[in-house]
C-alpha cells in the first residue's frame, strides 16, 4: 500500500510538472525590429538581448544597405565596398545580442524617397512578416529617432503595413524613444534622438546590466560609423535615457503603463 502511494504521489507531481512544461513553450514570443541603417538598433539593443536570452525569437530587419554613411576614420568609400563592411557590422550586433541574423533588404541608403524604393520595403517586410508571424514589432515613430528621412520613412511603411493588417501581421507596434523630461540633463552626445514626452512613452521595459553590456558590445561592432570616444559619448547618453529601461510608445497610444511589450498579445 504505501509503494502505491507513493507511486501515486510521484505520478501525480509528474503531471503538475507536463502543464509547466507546456505553458513555457506556449510563452515563447516573436519579436520583429524594423530600422533603417546598420546601427540603428542601438535604441533597442539591450532590449533585444532581453528577450533573447529569455528565449523569445528576436529578430532584426535592416532596410537600406548603409553605403553612404562614409565616415574618414574608417577609410572605407561609398558604394559595394562600405555595403559589405557594413553588413557584417550588422551581423555581428546581432550575433552580440543573441538574436537571429538579420533580414538585410538591400535598399540604396538615402534613397527611400521613391516609389520604387517604398514599394519593394513594403512588398519585403509583407513577405518576412508573413513568414515570421510576429507577435510585436518595433520600429521608428514619426520623429524617427535621430530625425534621419530614412528612419522616418521605415517607420512611416512599417506603420501603414500594420494598420493594414494581413496574415502575419500584429497588432502590437511600438515606437521606441528617450524621455524628454529626462534627456534635459543628458551628457552630450552626437547624433542626439529626438526625445518624446514621458507621458506618451507608457511601455517601459526594464533592462539588467548585461544585456545594457550587449548593447555596448553590439554597437561597438559599427566602427566604420563611430570612433571609440563617439560611441563611449554616444552609450552614455543612452544609458541617461534609459535609466534601466527601454521605453516605447504604442502606436495607437495607451494611458496604461506596462512593463513588457509581450503582455497586450497574452
């Protein structure tokens, strides 16, 4: 009698385990980050190391090739050769980061005022939604970070593809920024966001000391856009906006404030 109680006890802690099991599989979640240029992530980087290392799919899409973000420390001209540089600068962050490899479109840098060029955006990121099936995207919102016609753009087209819906696409968009309020006593720093209202900024994700490193390391791999002492000015001032947190507006706004972008598609 009692080895079969204790069978029954052990078969019955068995089975509360399976629910754990499967309830964590089911919590997995996909992320999809939308920008411009290689290095562009730096907004969100800590962010995405976040939720990869606690398992979510993350993923990163690049819209333009970055050729012509000629900097003369790098000593790289514009054209194929800087695209190249630039790529495996992008593949690095991400492989920093611990994310998937990027989605690198291609698009001329600098060039996206056109039909020709919104279209094919448009027509990429409906096809690597469509493939992904995300539960939320993050990408530029109409100040577009630093203010850069390509950012403003992205973020234009990927707001227009999520407020027309389709298969693979959610509901869930944010646009990430720094607080105004806050960034008032920030260091200096080139190139600056433009910052946004805390009052609209209602999604504040916090952030631990190592993935803020990730985001370091991650941006640390742009060297042909950055000197050291750029990016060291650059982390700072991202850092002072953060204050361990990534902070995003939804982009149909909301007056609740929540800590996880996750939590809207639960």
């Amino acid at each position: 009698m009692r080895s079969r109680c204790f069978g029954l006890v052990l078969f019955a802690a068995m089975q509360a385990m399976v629910p754990h099991a499967v309830n964590a599989q089911e919590a997995v979640r996909t992320l999809v980050a939308v920008f411009a240029h290689p290095d562009d992530e730096r907004i969100v980087g800590p962010l995405l190391s976040r939720y990869a290392r606690e398992g979510h799919d993350v993923h990163l899409v690049i819209a333009t090739d970055g050729s012509k973000g000629v900097r003369e420390h790098a000593g790289v001209p514009a054209g194929d050769s800087l695209a190249a540089v630039r790529a495996e600068e992008a593949r690095c962050a991400a492989r920093e980061l611990g994310i998937h490899p990027p989605f690198l479109l291609g698009l001329e840098d600098a060039g996206l005022a056109s039909f020709d060029s919104l279209g094919r955006l448009r027509e990429e990121l409906l096809r690597i939604l469509g493939e992904l099936e995300p539960d939320v995207i993050v990408s530029f919102g109409p100040e577009g970070g630093t203010g850069h016609p390509d950012h403003r753009l992205v973020g234009i087209v990927v707001t227009e593809v999520v407020q027309s819906g389709g298969e693979g696409i959610p509901k869930a968009l944010y646009y990430p920024s720094l607080p105004a309020e806050r960034m008032q006593s920030a260091p200096q720093a080139r190139p600056q966001v433009t910052s946004v209202p805390e009052s609209h900024l209602t999604v504040s994700v916090p952030i631990e000391a190592r993935d803020f490193e990730a985001g370091r390391r991650a941006f640390a791999c742009h060297h042909t856009q950055y000197t050291g002492p750029e990016m060291d000015s650059i982390m700072r001032y991202l850092d002072h906006g953060f204050d361990g947190a990534i902070h995003f507006r939804p982009w149909l706004g909301t007056a609740e404030r929540r800590t996880d972008l996750f939590e809207s598609v639960r």
